[in-house]
C-alpha cells in the first residue's frame, strides 16, 4: 500500500471540503486529553524544555557553525542552536534533491507530504509549546492555531496543489483524422516539473500558520523549499522541518528536499531571495522586506502577505452588547497580533441606534472600551486571551499611539502569574476623526485600534473604501440593520477585495478564518497578493513539460 | 434560453477535450466552400477591401484623432483609420464598465464570451484576409493559424476560466459543532471578482493567435480588457474587438468593457502598461519590451512570451528522407516567423547514422538544404507556404546571418505571382561549431537556421542543454533511434522546462500547437512564464470575496 493509498482518505476529505466550503476538520482543535492522550501536554511541553539551551538535532549540508536567535515573549530563556549553512550548499542539495522528487509524480509527492503531516499533527502539543514561547501566543491559541488549524492550512494547501496537478493528464494519443487518408495520431506525455526552488519566509506570529501553505504548497507541486523562519520563532519551523526530512529519508528520498535557513546576517537571507535557482518566494512580514523582494528578487514569482489596515465599520446594530463583546474580544486576542485583526472602526460622529436606544460616538466608544476592559480586568482571562506581546518595537508603538488622539482605553503592563518576565500589555484604543487619516491609513501593529468619528454613515464607506484600495486589509467587518447599507458595504468589499463579516455578535469573529471554508486573504489588495487557499495559489508553482511522438 | 446554455455544448466539448487532450476541433480548419459557403471567401476578401483607405467603423470614448499604421509585407496599401483614444478615456471607460461584468457572474460571462466567440467564427474568411495582409503569413496559414486554430485557443481559454471559476462554490453554510451547545452557523458567500484591467498587447506576427488566449481568458475572469494590438497588425484586432463589442451592446452591456488603444506615440503605450489600474498584462513580443514591462509595470501581473532558441538534435534516424522533409517544413512555413520554429540544429561533427547509410554533418547540411530548396524552388509551393517576410529589419538579419558562418543554403528574393511589391525571401541556413555560441545562443528572428557541428551527441545535449536554460525556448526536437539517447533528451526538456517532439517525420510539425491537446510554451523557462493554456493562466485573473454571517 502506497502513502498516497493510505492518506487517500484524509485527501478526499480535504477535496470535498475545499469543494463545499462547508466545516470540516481532521485535525481536532480540543486540546482535551481524552482525544490527544492524557500525557499529550506534559509530554509535549517536556520534550520542547529539552531542547531548550541544547543544539536542535538537525544535519544539514554546509553547515558553518551554530546559533540561537530567539527570544521568547514571555522571557523563557530558549538557547536553542541551530546550524546556520552556506547559501550555496542549501541551493545545491535543493537542486540535488529535486529530479527524484518530480519523477514520483503528483500522487507519490502528494503521499509522502500526507504521511508528514500525519506526524506533525501527532507533535501538536509539541509545536504549540514551541510556537507559544516564541510567539507569545496564550497556550490556547498556540495549541488550536500553531496545531490543527495549521494543519489544517497544510492540508487545503496540499489538496489544492493535488487537484491543480490532476487536471493534468499523464498522457493521451491525438488522432487528427485526414479526410480519406489514415489520420495523424501522435503518443503525447505531460509531465509536471516545479518551477524550481520555493524558498518561505515565515512571520514571527504564526511561524506554523503562515508557514505550512507555501511551504506544502511548493512540495506538493514538484518544488524543493528552503524554510527561512523568522529568528525569532525558528523552534515551530525546525520541528516540522524535521519531521518532513525524516519521512523523505524513510521513503529512501533525499531529505535535502527540505532545509532550514537561519543567519544573523541579513545578506544571508537576501542572498537566497536573488538566488537565480529560487523560483518561489511565499512571504509573511513587512512592507518594508516585502518591497525589497519584489524590488530584488526579481527571477521568483512572490507570494506575499503584508501589512494591511483592517476594518470594521459600524453603521448601527440590534446587538449592541453581543457587538461590543465581539469586537473586544477581536480586539484582545493575542493583543491583536494577528494580520486580521481590527484595526479601524469606523462610527459615524452623530452616533448609532441600537436596540438599546441611540449611542452618542462617545457613548460607543466607552462601552467598546468597557468590554476590552472587563477581559482584560479578569487575571485569568487576561493572560490567556492576550498572551504576550511579539516584538519590543510593538511596546513602542503602543505608547506612540496614545499621542495620536483622545485615548478610549489606555494600555497596561499586566503581570503573569507563570511567567514573570512575559511582555504583556492590555489593548489601547484611541478616537480619531477622518482628519486623522495620515494616523489610521497606516498600519499599527499591535494591540492598538482606532475609533474613528466620520462625518456620517456614507462617509464611513467612502473613507473606509479609500483607504482599504490604498493600503489594503484582509478584513472588513460591517454592522447594520438596514440591509441596503450592508449591500452597499458587499460592494465596497468587492471593490476593496477584501473579505467581509456582517454583524458578527457569536463565537465567530472577524479575525478568524477557518480552513477549507474561508479564504485568508483575496490577494486582490495591497495587504497580499496571494489567498489561502485558491487554485491560484498552487497552479503556477510548476509547469508542464510535453513530449509527442509518432504512434 | 441564455447564452450560457445556448453554448452550453460547445463549452462542455471544449472542457472534455481539455480534460483528454485527444484531438478536438469544433471549427473547421479546412476552408472549403462546402463547410465555410461558396461566397465565404470573396465575401470575407471583400469586406476586408471594403476598409482599406476608410475610417475603421469603430466608436470609443475619448477619441483624439485617426490614425492609419498598417504596412502590409505583401505590399498592399492599407491606410485603414483608426480611432485614438487617450488613455485616460480608455481606462476610465473600462473601469465604468467592468461593474455590471462582475455582477453577471462566470456563467454569463461566459455565454456572452462564447456567442462572440461564434461570430468570431462566422467571419473567419474577412478575419483570415485581414491576418494575411497584415503580416505576410501565406492564405492558408492566415486562414487556419488566423482563424479557427486562434479560435479554438480562444474557447480553451475561456473553458480553463469556466473551470477556475467553477472550482468556487456560490455559497456555503458552514456548521461548526460545539458539543452539547448549538452549533455556530455561518451562511458564507464566495464572489469572483476580477483583478481589474488587463492589457493585451498583440504581437505583428500572429495578431489573434497570440491575442485570443490573453483577451479571452481576462475577459472570462472578470475583467476589462485593454487591446493592444502591434501597430502594423491592427485589422484583426479591430475586427475581434468590434464583434465583442457588438455583442456585449446586444446584451444591454457597456461596450467599452473592450477597447482597442492605437497610437504613434509609445507614450501612449507605456502610460497604459504602468497605470495602476492595468492589473494584468498578456504580451506576445520581444525580449526589450517584456524587460521593460518586467521593470515599469510592476503593478501588473505580465503574461509573456518572448524570444527563445528553438532547437532541434539529430543523433541518428531511421527515416532520413523523411526527417529531411519535415525539417524543410518547419524551416520554410511563414519563412520561419513562428515563435515556435526551430533555429538551432545540433548535429555530431563526425556525422549521423541513418537508414540511407552514414551521412558526415557536411552531407546532412547539403541535404536539408536540398530540401529546404526543393519547397522554395517550386513557386507554386513556395510563396503559399513561405509567405511574405513581416518586418524589414528581418531581411537586415537574414543578411547579417550569412555573414556568420558558412553558409550551407542562401536566401533569395523570390517574386509573388499576385503581389508585385511583396517581400519574400527564401530561408537562410548557415553551418555553425560549438564555438559560435555567441551567435547561436540569441534569438535570430526570420527564416535563419543554424546547423551547428558539435563535438559528439553528448555535447550536442550538453550545448542544447545550456543553451536553452539559458534563453529559453517554446520547441525542441530530437531525432535518434537510440531510445536511451532519446530518455536523456527527455530529462533535458524537463530541465530545460521545453516542450519535446520526438522523430517527427510525418505531417506533424515541431512548430505546430494544437489548441486543447498541445501545451503552447511550457511558461518554465526564459521564453515564456505561461503557457496556452494551463490553470496557471487563468486562475490568478480573479480573487475570491468572500462575505459571511450568522445565519
């Protein structure tokens, strides 16, 4: 029985659902021992502490010396040492690697990156453990996004790349008829080739998340990757590298196909974004480097997420307490440190109705801030909701953003009762006017939103759709009860091209987008070029290459 | 009845074929009385007389002036006028368009693109003739590669744009199970929307063979299309547009979702390619312009095919005649102005096997030019299948190419027994080393070959090999009756991301691509980065917006 055999199931799943966009998941986001095993997070957690100040048991080609570069948001000391290669020896045992990896074929690649996966997710508590240290995420949501729904990324990516390399016939015989004379037939092959090497670059949030579908993406397809983690969170990226290596070697495959690049030095990293032989280029992270690809790396084709500046526009709503709650709670997850949280809200100046009577702008924005307020007042939520923040320069720019405008809801440094040294800092929120555009058309990472006063309903649209086609988002969010303003908000949202929540008030949220039903992204506005997951995502990752002869 | 369904047959047999890559045509490529009417041809003839020294019929906004910029090779005069029209206008007026294009969904875009699609076809005859004049092709050429063979590459693109489309479902209700709680659901709609415009940018040669793919596969998407077409192939481009047009007034649709940009200024072409509201651009052209278009519109995604060294291997055959013969063929058609016809012969210096006996490379040499002398010297043949020379600067090179090597076969001025004035020239070949890799190694667009004698059939691979990844090339072929000779040849065109013909000897062509069964390009190497026609090419022409809520 062959991988792909045994994987066949989950395959077929992942295609019905991707198909019907209905909900489905293989992969359970209940952390619960009685479905991972009752020693499944001690286990997990125990095997990351001991990595923790040691060399991380990975060979690789070139390898010029070890380094650690992480460090953990809630002041965990990592020390993990990583082995830091030649650019030049990644590339060729890349390309060294890659023809036995075309010869498989769809189904053979399709298989072995299924049994990968299987592992990956028998390591789940493993990874969120990594993913919540270096990230700083709540252990909740390192578990469910670090673990399944990352996994789950992986598969829609993988059964994306299958159904892309499906509608390819392995072969077929033409047969031109010739009037009277016997027809011309020809014997032809079509075979997929990977346009060369993937490299992916993750993101120092969701190192797992915004990892899996480039990097399963450009596997499935033909291509060997090089994974270039952010250095601040490499321990995710290692782990499922290594995982994918040992499978590859198993399955007598050179476990080349897959390497970990790492480098204090940022020519490292540019010198394998230039590299000739890099075809691909899957990106999570700044304008700033993801400019500097497009301007430098110019023989890959790029995948790109950026920054972007998310909205939510509230026109009025007969849940005023469900709304409040639903952006608060959008608003604390992981200190908004997710590229999909709310960053603009937009209120018209004159107020809204609400089923609990009018709400002045100002009385909208105390009661948005109360309910931020009320879980991030609760020490245990707190803590596990916020989780820590990232980056230091994200503290900074907290405190800048208090300067910009009236502060709703200033931030604090709140205590962990686990970890001492954890980063955390409660949301801030600041109210603006549309005069303030130079302020809210930027993207302020963080846990930081705007509340911003426009001078009426229509103007809330007119402001909230320029900016979104200037600088882009991957979220909107709309409350009303008039459904002519929601169609009017679709229609922004289809110019925009940018995915729309319409009066959200249960569990579902704005910033959250669920596997095999919702695209992450439209890659139609500047905040990314590229959507988890569409056909376009994996179909130009390889190339068919015929032959035809005479039959 | 709705288009979509009128054409509803016409669309599955061109998705089926696809799907198979068997042999499928549904429009005719014989011109016969019988099949196309007995007045189809003078009819087509004379509407094409009908506007030569006129005002083209075509109306779009923003109109500055006419201009006439056609030279014909065959020494027609033309002095057809056509609209200019300021960019501004242009795209102002396909942006107003594109809206309602959107709202009418894959399905009706599709019926409305296939009703053009058939009239297109109606006018094959006018359209043939038009091609004709404009770029030299001889009447048969012009007919097939003109008409049906351009409109069956223009159904495959719109039948990949159905299926892209297709893969997305309308709608979705997403029911996530909370336990023993009430499931949280989530009605959700996906919306294809267009990346917005694209610009189609037609080359001199094949004005709707390489013109439909783009134009269709935008148009089919959701877009706004933009032609281009080469200064001095306009006619059929005018004549497309305006039936697209006409059929999308008919349906109460804005016109202007299609214009036709002309002008003596390169401006004017320029400021189209790098407005930002051109979201894709498909050009058929030359190595400059793609660079260009690579720098200065980096806004848009570039579809594009440009130069290439095709190249042909001779090891050994079985069939020396016959190989011969083929060759001569595809050196002769169109005078070699195919983006697919073969410039670069590698033959061993110490000569081939065959079933004729051993033959040095100096007899192959004398032999394909006995060939290729035999097609030209035959007038009757000759400028039916030569056609005229399309550019001047062609006849510069064909000179500039003897000067070059030995030269094994000369070119010579041949008159036509219609066209007093036209510009035919027989095919150049020039004997080569490996040494001359500076001459081989570019592309020598026109009726010039290179047999180039290299030091054993394994350098023969290496040269190719080199060569074309490299410089990239849309055709390559191999004649050898070693079959472990040709395999290597088979893992050198996946290398090389080419498309291989292997021992062509019967009426199939290297330079021919037929539409549903043939890859045109494998888009994998410096020649091309698409091909006709993958999903690669059609699916990132739109986003998905999705839009979601409680239901």
């Amino acid at each position: 029985m062959t991988l792909f055999d045994t994987h066949r199931a989950l395959l077929d799943g992942a295609l019905a659902a991707c198909a019907s966009r209905a909900y489905w998941s293989p992969f359970p986001e209940n952390a619960s021992p009685k479905i991972y095993g009752e020693t499944a997070q001690a286990d997990g957690q125990a095997a990351v502490e001991a990595l923790l100040g040691q060399d991380y048991p990975l060979q690789q080609p070139g390898e010029t010396g070890r380094i650690a570069t992480e460090r953990s948001p809630y002041g965990v000391e990592m020390g993990v040492r990583y082995p830091e290669c030649s650019v030049d020896a990644l590339i060729a045992a890349a390309q060294a690697a890659e023809p036995a990896w075309t010869a498989l074929g769809a189904q053979g690649r399709t298989g072995v990156l299924l049994e990968a996966l299987t592992r990956i997710h028998k390591r789940t508590h493993e990874i969120a453990h990594a993913v919540m240290l270096t990230t700083g995420q709540g252990p909740m949501m390192a578990f469910q996004a670090g673990g399944p729904h990352a996994q789950d990324r992986a598969l829609e990516a993988i059964a994306y790349a299958y159904k892309a390399q499906a509608d390819v016939p392995a072969e077929a015989t033409w047969e031109k008829p010739q009037g009277k004379n016997p027809p011309l037939v020809m014997k032809k092959h079509f075979n997929i080739v990977g346009r060369g090497i993937g490299l992916v670059i993750g993101c120092a949030t969701f190192p797992t998340w915004n990892t899996y579908p480039g990097l399963f993406a450009a596997l499935a397809t033909g291509n060997p990757v090089i994974v270039k983690p952010h250095p601040n969170a490499v321990l995710p990226a290692a782990i499922t590298v290594s995982i994918v290596r040992e499978v590859l070697s198993e399955q007598g495959l050179d476990p080349n196909l897959v390497t970990l690049a790492l480098s204090n030095d940022p020519a490292h990293t540019q010198a394998l974004a230039k590299s000739p032989a890099v075809a691909s280029i899957d990106f999570t992270g700044s304008n700033q480097f993801g400019r500097w690809l497009q301007d430098n790396a110019r023989q890959a084709r790029l995948y790109a997420e950026m920054a972007g500046v998310n909205s939510v526009i509230i026109e009025s709503t007969d849940q005023y307490s469900a709304m409040l709650n639903n952006l608060a709670f959008t608003l604390s997850l992981y200190s908004g440190q997710m590229c999909t949280t709310t960053q603009n809200i937009y209120i018209p100046k004159n107020g809204i109705q609400t089923d609990q009577g009018a709400k002045s702008f100002d009385q909208v924005c105390d009661d948005l801030a109360a309910a931020v307020r009320a879980l991030v007042d609760n020490p245990r939520v707190a803590t596990a909701v916020l989780g820590a923040v990232c980056a230091p320069e994200t503290v900074g720019r907290i405190e800048e953003a208090a300067g910009k405008g009236r502060v709703v809801l200033a931030s604090q440094a709140l205590p962990h009762p686990q970890y001492p040294n954890a980063r955390i800092h409660s949301p801030v929120i600041v109210a603006l006017t549309e005069a303030d555009r130079a302020t809210f058309a930027n993207e302020c990472f963080g846990p930081i939103s705007f509340l911003i006063a426009t001078e009426s309903s229509d103007s809330a649209l007119a402001t909230a759709q320029s900016t979104l086609c200037e600088h882009g988002a991957l979220t909107l969010g709309v409350y009303s009860t008039d459904r002519a303003y929601i169609d009017r908000t679709v229609q922004l949202s289809h110019r925009a091209r940018v995915a729309l929540s319409i009066n959200l008030t249960q569990g579902v949220y704005v910033n959250q987008s669920a596997a095999f039903s919702d695209y992450h992204a439209s890659g139609g506005n500047p905040a990314a070029n590229a959507s988890y997951t569409t056909l376009a995502f994996v179909a130009d990752r390889f190339v068919v290459v015929q032959r035809r002869e005479h039959a």
